[in-house]
C-alpha cells in the first residue's frame, strides 16, 4: 500500500475551481433572476401606461364643443308634406 507523502502539499487547485463554478454559477442565477424581475417590471409598466395614455389622447382629440340642438338652423332642411299637409297649405 503506498503512503502518502507528507512533505507534498495538497492539490487545491481542484477545490478551488469548484468553489469558482459554484460562484459563477450563483452569479449567473443572480443576473438572470435581475433581468428577468427588471423585465416583468418594463410590462407592468407598458400594461398600466397604454390604457392611461389612450385615454389622454381621446379626451384630447375631443376638444369641439358640443352644439346645442337649440342653435342649429333647421329652415333649410327639406320637409316632406303628407297628403292632407298639401291639402291644407
């Protein structure tokens, strides 16, 4: 059986490279989890200011005034007469 030997210094370099992977693994998690969260944010957003900014510009091209049925002339409008109208006029 062969015995170690104990001047030899341990290899760490496999250790070391495992720590590094778990740390660039958690890393990459952490910069997925950040863009993902940073998207769902930019669409609750967009979802809110759509229907708000829609709403603005209706009400914004809807700036004539409404004509009272009182002002608008109807002596030009065409009329038709019934039989018995005719009869009497």
């Amino acid at each position: 059986m062969l015995k170690p030997d104990l001047n030899q210094e341990p290899d760490l370099s496999k250790n070391e490279n495992q720590k590094e992977k778990i740390e660039m693994k958690k890393d990459s998690i952490s910069a997925g989890l950040f863009i993902a969260i940073g998207f769902l944010c930019v669409a609750i957003v967009i979802a809110v200011l759509i229907p708000v900014v829609r709403d603005v510009i209706n009400d914004a091209d809807d700036n004539r005034p409404a004509i009272p049925a009182a002002s608008i002339n109807v002596t030009n409008t065409p009329t038709i007469l019934s039989h018995f109208e005719e009869e009497a006029a």
